[in-house]
C-alpha cells in the first residue's frame, strides 16, 4: 500500500522481492509457509514437517500481498499461487461442522488438524479465518481499461459497470476442468478476454466459442 500511495518504487521492489523469497523458497506445497509461525533456511524444509507448520495468518496475508502485485502486473505466476495457497490451505482451514478454524495446517506425516472452539480456542488465525471465508470472489477477475483478466476457475457473476458487461462463470473445479463463461450482457466498447493458463494444465488451453 505504500508503493500505491506514495508511487515510491522501492516499496514495490521490496514487496515483489518479499513474495518472491517467500514462495520460490519458504512456501510448502499446500501455500502455506512457516514452522511455528518462523521461517528457516530454504534447503531445511525437510526437517520442518511439524505439527505447527504452515500458520494460516501467513497465507491470509500472502493473498493479501499476491492481490496486489496481481493488480501492479497481472502475471499468471500470481494468480497460479493464489490458486495453490486458496484451494488447499484456505478452503480446508475451516471444519465444515462446526465452522472452526485451524491455526497451523501440520505437515507431520499422518499426524491431524487441530481446530478451534467456540469457548477455548481463539488464536489469531480465528480472527482472519473468518475473514477468509468472506473472500472467495476477491480474486476472481481483475481489469484494466479495456482488459478484463479471469484469474480464477470459481463459479461467479461479474458486473463491469463501466463496460456495462456482465459475466457468468459456470463450472464445476477441480473436479472437472472445464469452465463456462457466459457473457449476459454486450459491453459497451471493445473488450479484450484474457484467461490465465495454470502451470498444472497438462496441455495448452483449448476454447470453444457459441458452442
């Protein structure tokens, strides 16, 4: 916020090469990072699978970070992060019974996740686990003048009020992957589509247009 305030470009380089250090070297594969909320040497991850690794205050504010560099240059890198990060630490950090929230996600092989509870457990993953969950149409899409960037594969309706454009993504991801986007609505200028091929697409995207 810094940089966006100030137009100081050395608050930018610091944020880019702050997410860059932490996800090239200190995040898991889930997204996550950290043993009990530290980090440690890049090449020491495999002595740090623990019972309170990955806190999900650290993911909480990565998506934060990732949302903004995202807006700064929107480069697939970021969305396919945030994707990674959202799906398999964030969507699973709330028990669906209950509605609890994890404070760390253990990476200790066949170990358990540990939740909160309504009257005992109040950490501050609690505070921004509620927060999260308000949060998944956040990152769906972004734009520029004339450019509108789908990020994620998340069923949603957009409304670009300024174009007068509006958006229905239908799919069902990840356990397909394939998703719809039905334009509702004809802008009203030239809109250039722009959708984010993931790393883990085993080949190029392909399209369908009117069927």
């Amino acid at each position: 916020r810094r940089y966006e305030v100030t137009g100081d470009a050395d608050f930018r380089a610091i944020a880019e090469h702050f997410w860059n250090l932490v996800v090239s070297n200190h995040s898991f594969v889930i997204g996550g990072n950290s043993d009990r909320e530290h980090f440690f040497p890049a090449d020491q991850a495999e002595r740090h699978l623990g019972p309170e690794t990955a806190e999900t205050c650290n993911t909480y504010n990565m998506l934060r970070l990732t949302t903004h560099l995202l807006e700064w240059d929107p480069q697939a890198v970021y969305g396919d992060f945030y994707e990674r990060a959202l799906y398999n630490q964030i969507l699973p950090s709330q028990e669906p019974r209950r509605a609890m929230f994890t404070y760390f996600v253990s990476l200790k092989p066949g170990h358990f996740r540990t939740y909160s509870n309504p009257t005992n457990s109040f950490w501050c993953c609690v505070g921004t686990g509620m927060e999260n969950h308000t949060k998944y149409g956040e990152a769906v899409y972004f734009h520029g003048a004339d450019d509108l960037y789908v990020n994620l594969f998340i069923p949603s309706e957009l409304t670009w009020k300024e174009k007068s454009l509006v958006l229905d993504q239908r799919t069902t991801y990840p356990n397909t992957g394939e998703t719809e986007l039905r334009f509702k609505s004809r802008p009203s200028g030239p809109v250039t589509l722009k959708v984010r091929c993931p790393t883990w697409a085993a080949a190029p995207l392909s399209f369908q247009i009117n069927g």
